[in-house]
C-alpha cells in the first residue's frame, strides 16, 4: 500500500524557517518524481515545488523560489521541503504527493504551516 | 490567481448529470493532458481522472473527462449525495516554471 506521511508544520513567527518531511512507504521511491502542493485556508491547490526521481531537475513556483528548497533523499525514502524567510501567505496545509506520469496519483494527508507574530 | 478557470460552485439533485468546466489556454490544457482531483472537507486531494479521461482503479464510471481544445469537463452522472466534494482540474503548464498547474476548483452541492 502506498503510504505518503508529512511532518514538520507548526506555527513559526515571520522570518522563520521549518523543514517538513514526507516519509514515503509502499512503493520503490527513487524511481518517482514528488511534489509538494499547498492550500491556504477555505483556499484552493497551490503547487509548491518538484523534485525529480534523482534530484536531476527541481523546480519552484515563482511565489517560494529563493526562500524554499526541496530535496529528497532516495536511500531513506523521504522527501524534504526546506522553508525559510516564511510569510503570513505561507499560511498552509502542504501536501506531498507522487507523480506517476503527469498526474499525482497519491498523496499524504497534509502538514498545517501557520506563519503568524 | 488560478491559471484554470473554473466555476466556483455546482449544484444537482441526486440522480441528475452535472458538468464542472475547466478553461485554459493553449500552453496548459491546450498541450497537455488534464487531471482531475476529488476533495472532501479536512481530507487530503485524490485522482479521480487522469489524461483527460482515464478513471483510477476504484472511481465509479459515473465520473467521466472530456477535453476539447482549450477547455476540458468533468461529468457526473447518477449524481449521489457522497459525492459533494470541492473538484480540481490540474494540467502542466508549458509557459511557466514548473510542472504544475491547478484550477480554482468547483464546490459540488447534491441538493
């Protein structure tokens, strides 16, 4: 069974930083491209960031890039998203979810990320 | 602001067929297959349709995709009332700087 499990979230004053992790059972991890994807509260889905199977290409929506960096590690079956210089609208729930082949087939059940003084 | 379009809500009664459209443009939905997500309240996103119009093992047919251009559609027949839930469309977008892009997503009501 494929399993995706976040952690990390909490509440973090502006200017901090949180490292979340997604442990991933259930299937060969290092063969899969992961993603990390958002909503903000009452809000819609907000793609995060992308990783591909050996970390050859990574990419960042425009509202993260210089503050977030994802990375993997295959040998541990995870899957990090490390978050500085957060802001109020980082406010979130983040999902990490696998990419089959352009759809994410599977995805955790979300870590809340509060950014508030 | 979403780069797909969709209609904020949806409603019908149960029995009844409803559709839950996507707009986009020629870079996203135009040149790439669409997705779609089912959500629940307080629960995580989950595949309901992929490539347009490929059902996961374990989504009823009545859920069914379609794409047409720069549009694509969500249709679901013998609506039910488990099957209120906000509904997603996602496509890859070749213009931006990443592999992902989502629609504003539809609040499905069963009357």
């Amino acid at each position: 069974e494929v399993r995706l499990e976040e952690s990390g979230g909490g509440l973090v004053r502006p200017g901090g930083s949180l490292r979340l992790s997604c442990a991933a059972s259930g299937f060969t991890f290092d063969t899969y491209s992961m993603n990390w994807v958002r909503q903000a509260p009452g809000k819609g889905l907000e793609w995060v960031s992308s990783i591909t199977s050996g970390s050859s290409f990574i990419y960042y929506a425009d509202s993260v890039e210089g503050r977030f960096t994802i990375s993997r590690d295959n040998a541990k079956n995870s899957l990090y998203l490390q978050m500085n210089s957060l802001r109020a609208e980082d406010t979130a729930v983040y999902y990490c979810a696998r990419v089959r082949s352009r759809e994410l087939d599977y995805w955790g059940q979300g870590t809340l990320v509060t950014v508030s003084p | 602001q979403s780069v797909l379009t969709q209609p904020p809500s949806a409603s019908g009664t149960p029995g009844q067929r409803v559709t839950i459209s996507c707009s986009g443009s020629s870079s996203n939905i135009g040149s790439n297959s669409v997705n779609w997500y089912q959500q629940f309240p307080g629960t995580a996103p989950k595949l309901l349709i992929y490539s347009n119009s490929q059902r996961p093992s374990g989504v009823p047919d009545r859920f069914s995709g379609s794409k047409s251009g720069t549009s694509a559609s969500l249709a679901i027949s013998g609506l039910q009332s488990e099957d209120e839930a906000e509904y997603f469309c996602a496509a890859w977008d070749d213009g931006l700087n990443g592999p992902g892009v989502f629609g504003e997503g539809t609040k499905l009501t069963v009357l």
